[in-house]
C-alpha cells in the first residue's frame, strides 16, 4: 500500500520561502508521475506542480516560476520549493502519486498546511 507522507509546512511571512517534502516508495521514482495539490478554504483542489519522467515539469499558472518541485530518489522524497510566497498561496498542500491500473489513480498524503500571513 503506498502512502505518501508530507512534511515542512508552516507559516510564513508574504516573500518568504518553504520546502514541502514527500516520502514515498522507492519503486514510485523511475516510472510514476507524482505531485502536489493544493485546497483553501471554499475553493476546488488546484493541481499546483507535477514531474513525469522523462518529460518537463509542470506548474500552475497561478505559481508561474516562483515554485520549483524536485526528487531525491536516493532519499526516497520529492520536494515542492515554494519561494516568493503570497497570502493567496495559503492552503492545504497534498503530495501525490499516481499508481498504474485499470484505470490509473492517484494517492493523496494527508496534507501539510501552509499559511502565508505578516
């Protein structure tokens, strides 16, 4: 069973910076696209940024450059650098990864909370 754990949220001070961590299964590293979401309160999940191998990664419109995700495969941890942060980015952040099946499907950690606020 493969159960993605977050760690490293926090508050934080509009400009400033964090790094969200997901510990996840070595064997998820070298084939599974992996994430993280994101949910404040009143609004729909935002897919925030993912990485597929062998392919670019991706981030939201709403995050542009100011966020960058990253791996550690010998670490077993994928990393979600959050930088210039604005109140607007206050939310829950949910790492994930999607698990080949029929159909696909992705599992969710349980959530780290990030409060961006002076």
């Amino acid at each position: 069973q493969v159960q993605p754990v977050e760690s490293g949220g926090g508050l934080v001070q509009p400009g400033g910076s964090l790094r969200l961590s997901c510990a996840l299964p070595a064997s998820t590293f070298s084939h599974n696209t992996m994430g993280w979401y994101r949910q404040a309160p009143g609004k729909v999940r935002e897919l925030v940024a993912s990485i597929t191998p062998r392919s670019p990664a991706y981030f939201a419109e709403s995050v542009g450059d100011r966020f960058d995700i990253s791996q550690d495969s010998a670490a077993n941890t994928m990393y979600l650098h959050l930088n210039n942060l604005k109140p607007e980015d206050t939310a829950v952040y949910y790492c994930f990864v999607q698990i080949w099946g029929d159909p696909d499907y992705d599992v969710f950690g349980q959530g780290t909370q990030v409060t961006v606020s002076s």
